[in-house]
C-alpha cells in the first residue's frame, strides 16, 4: 500500500489559482498511475486528472484547459495546478494512487483537502 500526504486546499475567489501537493511513500515501485478525484455534496466521486506511468494524460472536460497534473520524476510527488477556479470546483479533492497487484491492481487513497471558490 502507498500512503499519501495531501496539501494545498484552501479557500480561494473566482478566478484563483492553487496547487495541490501530494506525498507518496511505501510500496511505490509499483505504482502504475496516479491522480487527483474530487467529491462534491450529493455526487460522486469523479476523475480529474490522471497522468499513468508512460506520462499520458486524462482530464475531466470540465477541467481541461485550467487544470494540470503532473509528477517528479521519482513518482513520490503529483501535482495539480488549478487555475481559473470557478465555484463548481468546490469539492473535496483527493489524491490516488493505483499499484500493480496482479491480477489486479490496488487503488490507495489520501485523506482528502477540501477546495472551496467563493467570493
């Protein structure tokens, strides 16, 4: 299992921009994407971003342009840049990391970082 260490939520206006960190540590050798989720009051949760080994690339439509993820080289830290945050954005966001477990795969989880766009 990897365990995840989440920073950067926050408060921000319309407009605003943030960057959320994300900390891995553990069985990293595995690891075979990792992303950022979002979970709003009465939805689900849902796929924002994702970056898989190789260093492609997913984003929400609602995302595409403002967002960007990305990773250091050792894949122990992901990122997300959010810029042009609208009050849809608010939810809270939630880093993952998917490890190979064959025949599957094993998906952890950070703890969360609620983001919040008010004026």
């Amino acid at each position: 299992q990897v365990q995840l260490v989440e920073s950067g939520g926050g408060l921000v206006q319309p407009g605003g921009s943030l960057r959320l960190s994300c900390a891995a540590s553990g069985t990293i050798f595995r690891i075979i994407d990792m992303g950022w989720y979002r979970q709003a009051p009465g939805k689900e949760r849902e796929l924002v971003a994702r970056m898989t080994n190789g260093g492609s690339t997913k984003y929400a439509e609602s995302v595409k342009g403002r967002f960007t993820i990305s990773r250091d080289n050792a894949k122990t830290m992901v990122y997300l840049q959010m810029n042009s945050l609208e009050p849809e954005d608010t939810a809270v966001y939630y880093c993952n990391t998917g490890t190979a477990r064959p025949p599957g795969r094993l998906d952890s989880w950070g703890q969360g970082t609620q983001v919040t766009v008010s004026s």
